[in-house]
C-alpha cells in the first residue's frame, strides 16, 4: 500500500481571552460585557461541533467541502465484504465516479467497505484533467484520490494517454517537438502532483488495433512507434515508485491482439522500457467466454510483468433472466479464478459496481445489467459467486478455508 497522506482538520482560530474591565468605554457594567463574551463563546463552539459533525474540510484554496465519514472496520453485525476475504497480494477495486458518492451516500458507504482499492473512472483522463492549455481541474481527481486515503485503499490512475481522451486543443497539424512537449508536460504535471499517492498508473491506453498492430493515432503518426517508451519513462520519472501498467480490451484470451501486445511489451522490456504491468480490461459477454485465460495470464507473466483485471464487467442481454445471472456470475467466477491462478496477478477490479451506474447500456444498445450490485445496491449472484470463490481459498494460517 502507498503512504498516505493525514487528513488535516479545517482549523479553528483560538479564541480570544475575554477580560472585561470593571466598565466598558460607554460605562456598562461589566456583567453586560461578560453577557456578550458568552454568547461569542457560544457561538464558536457550535461552529466548531457542526464543523466536527458534519466533516468540514477545506480544499488548498480554502473552500470548505463535506469530508467522508470513514467506514467502521468489519465488525459482527457486518458480514465480510470482498476485502476482507481477498488474499493480502491481490488488490480488489473498482472504477469510481465522485458525483455519485456526491448524490447518493450509500454508494459512497458500499464504495468505501467493499473495496480496497480505486480506480477513477474518467476524473484523471486527460480531457478532463486538462481542458484547456495548462488549466486543470483537479477536484474530481483530488476527491477520489482523498477519499481512497480516508478508507485505507489503493488508488489506480487512469490514465495518462488514451486513445479518446486527448483534449480538442491538442492539436493534430502541430509539429512533432510541439506535440511531444504537450504530451511530456501532461504526464509529468499529473503523475507529479499524485507521486506516492497512486499505486499504478493505466500509462497507455488501447494502443492496439484489433490485428495486434500499433492503433493508427496522430502520436503514431507524428512520433512514431517510440512515443509508447517515452511515455512511460516521462511517468517512471515522475514517480519512481509507481507501477506502470499498458492496458488493453480483447486481450484477455488468446487473440491476434493479444498476441500482437504480448510481443510490444517483450519488445518494450529487451529496450528497458520501465513497463510494470499489463492492465486486461475484461469487458465480456454473459454468453461468451476468453480462451484460456489462465494460459493467457501466465505467458504474459512469463515476461517478468505483473498482470491485472483493470475494467472487469459481464454484460446481459436484456432483458434479464435469472438464468442469464447465474451464467454472468460463473463468469465472473471464472475471470477471479484466472487471476488467483497466477501469482503475478495483483489486481482484480471491477468497472462499477452496481447496474444503477455501469456505463453499458449507454454503449452497448440491448444490454445492461453488468456489475455484481443491481440497481438498488443489493448483491447479485455475481457478487455471490465471487465471495463463494474467496472463501473457498486456504487461510493465510494454512489450516483450510478462510473464513465465510
């Protein structure tokens, strides 16, 4: 886990002592002054209650925003989540949107118990981050990033450079030196400003075409095949200690993409390219499953990398059935399976996780219904499925199944 950072209280001027003279200027007596003393007092002590009540912090500039309430540890009354139960090498996650945390406090409650760790939806992808020239707008980062700090959870950053989330200023007509200061000033600002405070970064994202080949982008073209290293030299020295992950759809089984990645990141690790990790996004079908993804997992492995589910979630073709979510559960049964078979498998996360907030039905006409919490937040038999697989680990003791 990264070092965090202490949350620091909105502070509280110290009050004045009250000395009243025998009479004020205007000759009331004393007792009136001692009247008002009091009433301030008064005053500022319930400021400073509501103030410790309802979580007021500041932002660097000043503003007061709501802080969130830390989620108790695991107790009795509460039953284990899936971050209790997963092994202490695998990280479980999810992607994360702060406006919902915003309006809707047991989102943000499930959010914070569930999970050990984050990944940020869209709030640190570039067009967002970076709207116009050198103008950021850190408070969705800064959000997500606080709030993973206050529930003891890793946080993933994505990502520095995806293929739709560069910001219409960049400029496709400028000249390579221009394009490649953009890009380093970009990625250096952001992994700077969150050094020691994300885990791993998402560096290049979707860089592959469907074939295996590089994906025909203007850094492709203006750069070349070599902006893939720079990129990830700029974030390594930005933050030497991060883990620098390139992160892919279609690449969870054996396919020509996968295949095509497999011989980018050995290309990039023979020339000493700080690649960490490779990032399966895992965005399936309830009715299809990846070729072996065990055997997939392990040869990438194989490379000296670590490997993760970074964008996992099963799609169903509407409308549901029950039947259709206890084949969506076995497959997401199945993709933990894969992971917790290769020991080089740090991270397991899923891409939202309640059907109230996936963003399928918005880009897949005809389905919905793909994370492991419905629409009113309660667990479905994906969620089940995955605390059944859990549980039937061997304890860290050795002495058998963990606890369940």
């Amino acid at each position: 886990m990264q070092e965090r950072e202490p949350s620091t209280p909105a502070p509280v001027a110290p009050l004045p002592p009250v000395v009243a003279p025998a009479t004020t200027p205007a000759g009331r007596p004393r007792r009136a002054v001692l009247a008002v003393a009091l009433v301030v007092v008064v005053v500022a002590l319930l400021a400073t209650g509501l103030a410790v009540a309802y979580g007021i912090e500041r932002t660097p500039s000043g503003a007061a925003v709501p802080a969130v309430p830390t989620v108790p540890a695991p107790t009795a009354s509460r039953p284990p989540a899936l971050r209790d139960l997963m092994p202490p090498t695998v990280r479980v996650g999810s992607a994360a949107d702060g406006r919902w945390m915003s309006l809707d406090a047991e989102y943000g409650e499930l959010l914070g118990s569930e999970f050990d760790a984050i990944t940020p939806e869209n709030a640190m992808k570039w067009a967002n981050l970076e709207p116009s020239p050198d103008v950021y707008t850190w408070a969705g980062a800064d959000q997500l990033v606080g709030f993973a700090e206050q529930h003891d959870q890793s946080v993933y950053g994505h990502t520095l450079l995806g293929r739709s989330d560069v910001p219409r200023w960049v400029d496709p007509q400028w000249s390579a030196e221009q394009l490649r200061t953009v890009l380093r000033d970009h990625v250096t600002t952001v992994v700077s400003r969150y050094r020691g405070r994300v885990w791993a970064w998402d560096v290049i994202n979707e860089a592959l075409d469907e074939d295996g080949s590089l994906r025909d982008t203007m850094w492709l073209r203006k750069l070349g095949p070599g902006y893939i290293a720079e990129v990830f030299r700029w974030a390594h020295a930005a933050d030497p200690g991060a883990r620098l992950f390139i992160n892919d759809y279609g690449v969870e089984g054996r396919t020509r993409k996968a295949d095509g990645l497999l011989d980018l990141v050995r290309e990039l690790r023979r020339a000493g390219v700080p690649v960490d990790g490779v990032g399966f996004q895992s965005h399936l079908r309830w009715d299809e499953q990846p070729r072996d993804m065990v055997g997939n997992l392990r040869r990438f492995a194989r490379l000296g990398v670590s490997v993760a589910i970074t964008e996992l979630d099963v799609r169903i073709a509407l409308p549901e059935t029950a039947a259709k979510r206890q084949r969506q559960a076995a497959l997401y049964r199945q993709v933990l399976q894969a992971c917790l078979a290769v020991p080089a498998c740090v991270s397991f996360t899923v891409w939202g996780f309640s059907d109230a907030r996936s963003w399928i039905p918005s880009y897949h006409a005809g389905y919905g219904a793909a994370c492991i919490f419905d629409a009113a937040l309660a667990p479905k038999p994906a969620h089940a499925a995955l605390m059944d697989q859990l549980r039937r680990l061997p304890s860290p003791t050795g002495a058998g199944p963990g606890p369940g």
